[in-house]
C-alpha cells in the first residue's frame, strides 16, 4: 500500500514525512508516545503538542464523527440471512421446474447461482474470514451485478428446448411472483448501502495498491461480466453432452441445434444490461472510495480508524 500520514489523536493529523522534522524541532521535549503501527497517538496534555501548534502550519485539525461499525448489526445479520435464503428458494423453484439436466442450463439458474453464490461469500467473508472479503467485492461483485442486470433486462422467464419439460415443484408459483428480477435488485442495493463504508474502505485499500492500468482494467473487467454469464449459458448444450450424454440421448439432437434452439438474446438488451451492471460497479469502484485519505486497522475489518478529506474538511471517524 501507498505510505499514508501519520496520525496523532489529538484532533491532528500530519503529513507523511513531516514526522523527523517535528521531531527536531521537539528541542529534547520528552514524547510519550506509543506506535501504533501506522500512526502514533500522544497524550493531549503532552508539551509536543503544543510546540506543533506554535512552529507549523502543516497540521491540519479534524473533526471528529461518530462511529461507524463496518461489522454486521444483530437485525442485519438476521435480515441477510433472509436474503440468502429467499434467493435460495427462488433458485431451488427453478431447479425443480423440470429435470436438473434442463433446468440447470437455463439463464435464469446460471443468473440465480451467482448471486446466490455473491451473497452466501459476501456473508461469510464479512462475518467469519475479513480476509476473504476484498477478493469478494472486487472480484465478485461485477458478475452478482451483472447476473442481476441480465435478469432485469432480459427477464427470468426462459422459454427454449432446455426446460421443455415442466413440473410443479414445491416453492413454484410463489416464489416466482414475489422473488423477481426487480425484488433481487432492490435487496442486492440494500445490502450494498448498509456496507458501503466497509465496500468503500476496502475499494480504497485496493486502489492505492492498484496501478492505473489495474484500475481501469477492472472498470472493462466489469462491463464485460455480463458476457462472460452470457457465454456459459450459449455452452451449456456442449458441456451437458458429458452427463452421461444425457441431453442427446434425450432429445436425439446434437448439442449445436439444441443450442440454435434457445430463446435468443437481443442485442440490445444484452448491452443495456453490460452498461446498466459495469457502470453500476465502475461508479461504486471509482468514487465510493476518493474522500478516503487513510485507513488504519487495529483488527482488520474489526476495529480501525478512518480518515476522510474533502476540500479543506478533515474528519476522523473510528471504525468497529
């Protein structure tokens, strides 16, 4: 990570690089003081203090917000859980829809899987292993938008040779009217503003780390997410033929003409949904994160401190 300023908890913070000079000019004052690791913290009643105010211009005064937990509340924690478990039914009345050979190939299952996938990963990497999570959102993240994206514009109805057979499952009817494209979207942007401070922190991590052409190689990796489900779903035909020849067996025709068969997708829709779920993700990639100026953690995704700069504002706010 780029080097980031030191930070002294007094309501100031300094310049990285400015440390050895104030340091000389400290005239021998003695500095009780305990590293931190990234920055440092100094008692308010410390002399040093005082000798800053009155030789420096640098130091810059912040005020102090209030705190922000970047870990899962109880009714979250509850109410993602909900979520998880609605997408897993609405999944599982797809599945159920007609034999899996079928009902797995559609777009609507591969679409259903990745969210499903997202949001179990997001969960548990936020929750029990921090160390997951920045792979999670900014690897992740483009295909759940993009699956989603391709539901709303595309619709979740499929109609094609893939799920000719049709039978009544469990959760069908139901779930298919209340768990729709728009009801995924509204709870994929839900879960997204309630962490935005912790998506936006660690966006903030990895750009810094990041060079230009990594950034914005991820910007074009997010746009063409939606492709890439796009092109599982055109290959299922030909990956299917390998269960046991299931598919061919079944319908006597080669996986080329089941594939010609199925509904097609229009083209602009295709690239409405691409703009709609990269955009998506390269407006969150590119300014959830540009008032950060550093993040220091005591526990990594646990207990930290943030500090924001806008204009001539400096804020502390305390992680936890």
């Amino acid at each position: 990570m780029k080097k980031r300023p030191l930070v002294i908890l007094d309501d100031y913070f300094v310049k990285d690089g400015q440390l050895s000079e104030l340091l000389e000019s400290s005239n021998g004052i003695d500095i009780a003081w305990a590293s931190k690791g990234d920055y440092f913290e100094i008692p308010s009643d410390n002399p040093f203090i005082k000798r800053l105010l009155s030789t420096h211009t640098t130091l810059r005064r912040w005020t102090r917000t209030s705190a922000i937990q970047v870990t899962y509340s109880t009714w979250l924690y509850n109410i993602h859980l909900a979520i998880i478990a609605a997408v897993g039914a609405r999944l599982l009345s797809g599945l159920t829809a007609a034999p899996l050979i079928y009902s797995l190939g559609t777009l609507v299952t591969i679409c259903l899987c990745v969210v499903l996938s997202y949001h179990t990963l997001f969960f548990v990497s936020l929750n029990y292993r921090p160390v997951w999570f920045e792979h999670t959102v900014v690897y992740f993240s483009p295909f759940a938008w993009a699956a989603i994206w391709l539901l709303v514009c595309i619709g979740d109805r499929e109609t094609s040779t893939v799920a000719v057979v049709d039978m009544d499952g469990p959760f069908r009817g139901l779930l298919d009217r209340r768990v729709g494209p728009l009801a995924l979207l509204l709870m994929h942007i839900f879960v997204w503003y309630m962490r935005r401070t912790v998506i936006g922190i660690t966006v903030f991590e990895r750009k810094v780390r990041a060079s230009a052409f990594e950034n914005w190689s991820h910007r074009m990796y997010s746009v063409l997410a939606a492709l890439a489900i796009v092109f599982v779903w055109r290959i299922y035909p030909y990956l299917a033929t390998f269960w046991d020849g299931h598919v061919s067996d079944m319908e006597r025709k080669p996986p080329r003409e089941l594939a010609d068969e199925r509904s097609q997708i229009g083209v602009l829709r295709l690239i409405a949904a691409m703009l709609a779920s990269g955009g998506t993700h390269a407006i969150w990639y590119s300014f959830i994160s540009y008032a950060y100026h550093m993040v220091v953690w005591k526990e990594y995704l646990r207990e930290g401190l943030a500090v924001w700069v806008v204009d001539d504002s400096v804020m502390c706010t305390k992680l936890h």
